[in-house]
C-alpha cells in the first residue's frame, strides 16, 4: 500500500521540488502531533436520603454558568463536613460533552 504523501510525490508535475521525496522521507510525513492528555475531574454524587442529591450553582462565567450541577472534588473532602462516610457506587467518564460509565 502507498503512502499518501509517495502518492501525491509521483503525481506531482514538479516532483523534483518535493523535498520528502528528494530525501526518501515521503513514509515520515506528513507527521502527526501528540494529543494533549485530557484533563480529569471527579464529580460527587451525595444522595441525602436516598431519593435527593446534593447540588452546587457553578459561578455564573460560562457555557454552563449559574446552572446546578454535582460539587467537584474526592469523596473524601466532602464526606467529613456532611457527617458521612465515603463510598463509591459507580463512576463515568467525560469525553467532551459526553458522559461514559465505566461502572455500575
């Protein structure tokens, strides 16, 4: 199978001026960029007697500013303040705008 940059070298009127191919690097190029790592953030889910859920108002800058959402943070910085103990029941992943669950 060709690559597409030996492809397009061959094909090229002017192939002489094809730096790649002047140097037998048309398989290196074009050359991809590392992805970022994507950042993570834990979200907290508190059901406070079974059938609530304990929700914070986000700061008002943003796309997602003054709606209510689950507090951020580890388990353990919210269980102490709220009389609980952690425990975890479940968790998702976020890739952009989409919510994953990894378990149930």
């Amino acid at each position: 199978m060709q690559h597409a940059a030996d492809r397009i070298a061959r094909t090229v009127r002017m192939r002489g001026l094809c730096i790649a191919e002047c140097d037998g690097r048309q398989a290196e190029l074009p050359t991809t960029e590392a992805c970022q790592a994507t950042p993570e953030r834990v979200i907290v889910t508190i059901f406070t007697d079974g059938e609530r859920i304990l929700l914070e108002r986000r700061p008002e800058a943003g796309i997602w500013g003054g709606l209510l959402a689950p507090p951020e943070g580890t388990p353990e910085a919210f269980a102490p303040g709220l009389g609980l103990s952690p425990g975890v029941k479940g968790s998702a992943a976020r890739t952009e705008a989409h919510l994953h669950p990894t378990s149930g």
